[in-house]
C-alpha cells in the first residue's frame, strides 16, 4: 500500500506532466499555425500573381508589338529599371506600364486598390483598403484568417491615393514577405541600388521615388495625410529627409503626393520603419487619346 508522501509524489509529478503536455502541444500549434500560414500565404500569393500580374505583363508585351521602336524602348527601359526613365513630357504619348485586369481583380477581391511591386524586396502584393485598419493584418486578400495578412492603405484615405499621403501597412515577416525585406533601406548603398518602386492602381500607373526612411515611435501618431498649407507639408517632408537613413535627390514641391510604406521594426520596443516616396505619374486615364473630348463632352 502506497503511503501519504508517495501519494502526493504520484499527484506532483502528474501535475508536471499535464502542464508539460499542455505547454508542448500549444507549443507546437503554436509553430504548426505559423507554417501552415506562412505556405498558405505564399501558395495563394502565387497563384494570384500567376492569374493577373505575370498575365498581364504578357498582355502589356504583346501590346508592345503596335509600338514605334522608340516608344517601346522607353517603356522596356521604365519597366525594367523604373528610377532610370524621367517622367514623360505633357502631350507624349503614354502607354500603360501594365495591363493588368483591376475590373476583374476587384469583381473577386472587392477591397483591391493597387499593386505594388520591387522584384528587389520580393514585394509583389496587390494592396487592399477598407473601412478600419484591423482586418487585414490577421487575413490574407481573399478574406482567409492568415497571420500574414495583407498590405492594407490606412482607412483614413481615400484609397485612390489622391491624397497627400496614402500609407500603406505590410507585417515584417521573418521570411522577407509582405514588408519583411523594407528595412533594407537603412542602408544608403541598397537606396542607390533601388531608389524607386512601381505602383499600378485602377487609374494608372506609378512610380514611386524614395525621399527618406525613418524610424518612428508606435506608441504615437507618427504620420499625417493631409496638409492645411504647402509650408505644413514642405515642412513634414524636411522633417522626413532631416531623420532619413539614406540621402535622396529627388525634389518635392507643392501639390506633390507621397506614399508611406510602413512595418513593424525591432531595435527598440514598438518602433516602426516607414519608407517615404514621392508619386510621380507615368500613365492615368486621362493621358488616353481622345479621353479629353470625352471628358469635355460629359
């Protein structure tokens, strides 16, 4: 017959093993649901890709071919290396970038505002935007809970990025996805590498010129999206280029709009690193021949 200390012994050490178990296994979904996630993420990111981005350079490629060979050579030459072709002169003629479908990539993802892409940083997401600002960090572009989730303009935009400043969120992931790979840019030599970015929205094509990279306190609002007067916003740009990692030449002026890329960072508790540009148009609607007249018509 076992005696009382024996007893409570045996009641111990099955304690120990329940809250050992207990730990191990949570421990172990913990790290299944972040893998799952994480092919999960790039299994759909790829076939989205698939379906509409490489589709659509196929489309832009063929389209390529009723060029004269001195607009085509521009247009390789802004594709390939978009921070090598100035912006094009007023009355030029003007091609897409890219034909990519937005009617049909919005008729199955609603919240779809652009595309955004740099080969570089292995970023190429469609970006979405809805009415709050908590959605999407925790589910992917089709709606599906992923810890991933999505690159997302804040809700106080309007999306169209006809704002001042549109900011747009990505998770830094430890595999490099998403905004994963942005701090690259604390580094002057990888900016002069890639100093630009492309951005294709349903209105037109963008190039985005990096001005600065900063880091920001979380805990406070640290960005702002529309300015009361062109000194207010010259000034935020100054402040911007003032705390940069690296050193830009591009030139704002009033009546410029910038994009924000911001995510999460780790070198001091609730940092994040925000990469600044300013947008510069290649191509919107209003650039197609003969839409003038229409517009002049309505």
């Amino acid at each position: 017959m076992k005696s009382r200390n024996e007893k409570r012994h045996e009641i111990v050490y099955t304690v120990l093993f329940c809250l050992f178990a207990v730990v191990f296994l949570l421990g172990f979904w913990i790290i299944a649901y972040h893998v799952i996630s994480a092919f999960r993420s790039t299994v759909l990111n790829d076939e989205l890709q698939k379906q509409f981005f490489e589709s659509s350079l196929i489309t832009s490629q063929n389209a390529d071919a009723d060029l004269t060979s001195e607009d085509q050579s521009r247009q390789e030459a802004s594709v390939e290396n978009p921070g090598s072709a100035g912006q094009e002169a007023k009355g030029e003629k003007q091609h897409r970038q890219l034909s990519l479908d937005f009617k049909e990539l919005k008729s199955s993802y609603p919240d779809t505002a652009a595309w955004l892409t740099l080969e570089a940083l292995r970023i190429n997401y469609p970006v979405m935007h809805t009415d709050n600002n908590s959605f999407y960090i925790d589910h992917l572009y089709n709606g599906e809970p992923n810890s991933y989730g999505a690159l997302f303009v804040d809700y106080r935009n309007r999306g169209d990025f006809s704002d001042q400043n549109t900011v747009i969120y990505g998770h830094h992931m430890g595999d490099g996805s998403m905004f994963g790979s942005l701090e690259d840019y604390r580094s002057q030599e990888f900016y002069d590498l890639y100093p630009t970015m492309m951005l294709y929205t349903p209105e037109g094509d963008y190039r985005i010129e990096f001005i600065s990279g900063t880091s920001e306190d979380g805990d406070y609002e640290f960005v702002e999206f529309n300015f009361n007067s062109e000194e207010a916003f010259l000034d935020y740009v100054q402040d911007l280029r003032s705390r940069s990692c690296f050193t830009s030449d591009v030139e704002v002026h009033p009546g410029d709009r910038l994009v924000s890329l911001c995510t999460c960072a780790y070198k001091r508790e609730n940092e994040r690193f925000m990469l600044v540009g300013k947008l510069v148009e290649l191509y919107t609607e209003e650039n197609v021949p003969g839409n003038e007249t229409a517009q002049a018509d309505n």
